[in-house]
C-alpha cells in the first residue's frame, strides 16, 4: 500500500508533523515509522523533558517555544495530564556572561517573561556558594561567581512519556497508522518520469523520493518526513544533502538527596509554588533539575569537546570526572552524592545557529536540528514540516502567529545564534 506521507521517525518532532498533517487533511494515509516498540523511545524518553517559553536569546526560538509551550499547558488545562510542573527556570550568570545578554534580559523582563535577580537577592534564596575569588581549585575548574539570576517564569518541566502519547492517541483517532520496530536502512530515489533506461535517474532527470527500505521491505509513499533524530544525517547523507546538524550524546545523572541539607536544596522555597528549586543552569552551562515526582536531582552538562556520534551508553566517570567536581563548588551540600541512575541520549546539534532545522527538497520534508531544545518547541516544528509538505507559504502557530514556512531552511540561512544553549 502506498501512503500519502511516509513519516521516518516517532519522537516528538514525528509526531507533531503528523498530527498537524492530519489535521490540514483528515483523509491523508499516513504511515509513522520507528526502530523502537513504541512513540517517544529515542531522544525524546531520554530527554530532561524541561521548557521554557519565550527564554530564548533567537526571536525566532522565542516565537517556537513559546507557541508550543503554550498548546501544551492548554492541553493539560483542558483535561489531559502531560506531567506539566511551572517550577520556572533560573539561569545563574556571572557578571561577564550577564554583560552578553543583558539587553535581551531587560527585554523580556518588561515582556513579564523573567525576573532579574542580583546576587543580594539570590543570596536570601539559595543556599550556594556566589564567589570564588582567590579559590584556586575554583580557577582551574572554571568555576565562575555567581551575580545575576534570570528567573524565566512559564517554564518548568513535563512527562515526555505522557507528550509522546497524547499526540499517538490524537493520530491513531484521526486514522494515522504506526509501523514500530523496523529500522529505516536508506530513502529511495527515482526519477519523477520513469524512462525506462537503464541507470536510472541520471543527473539530468528531475528525482522524486518514493519511499525507505527497512529491514521489513520497501515502503512507499507520494511524500517522505524524516525526523529521524540522531540518525537523520546518516540517512541525508548518501543523498548528499546537508542538513547542517550532527548528533551528540548527552547523559544525565539522577542522585538521591541523603542528607537534611541536601533535601532542603531539593525543597527550596520561594521561587514557585511547588516549593522546589527551579530548573537551575549554572554559569559553567551544568544543570539540576529537581524531579517532584520522585524526590531527585537530575543533573547534566552539555560539553562541547565530544565526538558527534550515535553512541548512547551512559558512562557513570563522566559524572564523577566532569559534573561532580564543579556541582559541589557551587553547592557543598551535595558532597558525597553519589550516582543512583544514569541514562545518555542524543542532541541533533546545529552548531551554525542553534535554530531548528526544516526544510523541504523535492516531495521530501526534513524536520531536525532542535540542539536539546526538540520538546519544548516540537509543536511549532510540526506546523512548520507539515505547512512544507503543503506547500504553504507561511505557517500558523498556536494562538495565530504566522512564520514564514522556510524561515528554518539552510540555504539563504539568516537567523540570529541562540546563546542560551543548555
């Protein structure tokens, strides 16, 4: 059976393109493709599952986040639970870092997006450690004082489980189909008249691309998304497009707080009414998120210096190596924390702008480049693809804004770089 619109991979971004496909044309086949059992068992499970609307230093990340986040909280107000906790974000910048940014800052504070907080008043807050001056360990760790807060308010974290399913369930109602556990080897390519000579297409014939081969045999479709996360350059590739993005691995470490005083970090009070700490990014670009659910801190670091690969094995030195160390700088009270679950996951990095990547050659869609930031603006991308695939000029996202439907393509690229990259 040949299919409408042949969608190669079921994270986030799969997913949002699909349903908004259907939504444009309820009677399209469409057909969803993943290696895993199930929706959202890639990057998407193993993400931090962390938003932030609008906290973004690109308008044009801005207007995606804060689209997407804002369906999602509708949805939930509407009576499907997708795990959303507002605990907001907190990105601690020394005096330097806060000298980049602060216009943008002083922007969205008077947009009410943020709050800007001096170290005076983090101080009454947070039980840290602001300033490292004549530490030397300190120094050779890179470990940076602490003298701003940027309190970013509809922010938070979510269920990427609860996400992944509320779009599978939407899709299947709306007739969309499924094809789970088939690996995706290469996308086919023929010309758009057959002419019946050999070794074809040749260069000169107009392509068409008209399905995948799987491990399960060919499947064929009028149009092809691919959303393939990690893998999306391995299948781009020996086609020779370039979708300026590559994949990196990105664990995360879970620690049980054992202490009183490590609790009591875990439990911080005054910045949200969940009384947690925030979603906090420190000025060395490492995290904690503390988990309500299950009364952990998660923490990570997005490092620069790491191969671009599909390796996806946790490595438990890395945590004791390279986040630990400077973790207890900042916060002594984690001293001897030690490691109680790990996971590793893959970014597809753009590294030109860090703006997600979507673009469309010939009847093919390519949906990518969301640099760790893929839930949280996986809705806006999905309106984008599908817009693509309908070859509409302009796409509208949630709540009526329109964007230009190749305003994410690579050629003629011309956006601002993101530098709240985390």
């Amino acid at each position: 059976m040949d299919y409408d619109v042949l969608v190669v991979g079921a994270g986030i971004l799969g997913l949002a393109t699909a349903y908004h496909v259907l939504e444009k044309d309820p009677k399209a086949r469409v057909l969803i493709v993943d290696k895993m059992g199930d929706v959202g068992q890639g990057a998407t499970a193993k993400s931090a599952a962390c938003f932030r609307a609008g906290l973004f230093t690109s308008h044009t990340n801005r207007l995606l986040s804060y689209t997407s986040v804002s369906f999602y909280i509708d949805i939930q107000k509407e009576g499907t639970d997708l795990g959303i906790k507002q605990v907001g974000y907190l990105i601690l910048r020394s005096e330097d870092q806060f000298k980049e940014i602060a216009d943008v800052s002083q922007q969205l504070e008077r947009e009410g997006m943020l709050r800007i907080y001096k170290k005076d008043e983090l101080k009454k807050l947070l039980k840290m450690n602001f300033e490292f001056d004549g530490d030397e360990e300190a120094e050779i760790l890179g470990v940076k004082n602490v003298d701003y807060g940027l309190f970013g308010y509809k922010c938070g974290y979510m269920d990427a489980d609860k996400l992944a399913f509320y779009y599978r369930d939407e899709i299947k109602s709306r007739g969309g189909e499924f094809l789970f556990n088939t690996t995706v080897k290469k996308i086919l390519v023929e010309p758009e008249e057959r002419l019946g000579i050999p070794r074809e297409p040749r260069a000169w014939q107009k392509v068409k691309f008209s399905g995948v081969e799987t491990n399960k045999g060919v499947l064929k479709a009028k149009q092809l998304v691919i959303a393939a996360g990690g893998w999306t350059a391995q299948l781009l590739d020996p086609l020779g497009i370039d979708c300026i993005s590559k994949p990196k691995k990105r664990q995360i470490f879970t620690i049980r707080p054992r202490t009183d005083e490590q609790k009591a970090l875990l439990y911080t009070q005054g910045f949200n009414e969940e009384g947690i700490l925030p979603f906090t990014i420190l000025p060395t670009e490492h995290y904690i998120r503390a988990d309500e659910r299950d009364g952990t801190f998660w923490l990570c670091l997005s490092d620069e210096i790491r191969p671009f690969s599909t390796d996806e094995e946790p490595e438990e030195n890395y945590y004791y190596d390279n986040i630990y160390p400077i973790i207890v700088k900042y916060f002594p009270q984690l001293e001897g924390a030690r490691v109680d679950n790990m996971w590793a996951g893959l970014y597809m990095i753009n590294s030109v702008d860090h703006n997600p990547v979507v673009f469309k050659r010939a009847n093919m869609v390519v949906a990518t480049g969301a640099s760790g930031s893929g839930i949280l603006k996986g809705d806006a991308i999905g309106r984008i693809a599908a817009a693509l695939l309908f070859d509409e000029p302009y796409a509208e996202l949630y709540g009526g804004e329109k964007i230009p439907s190749d305003k994410l393509e690579v050629v003629g690229r011309a956006l601002e770089e993101e530098k709240f990259v985390f």
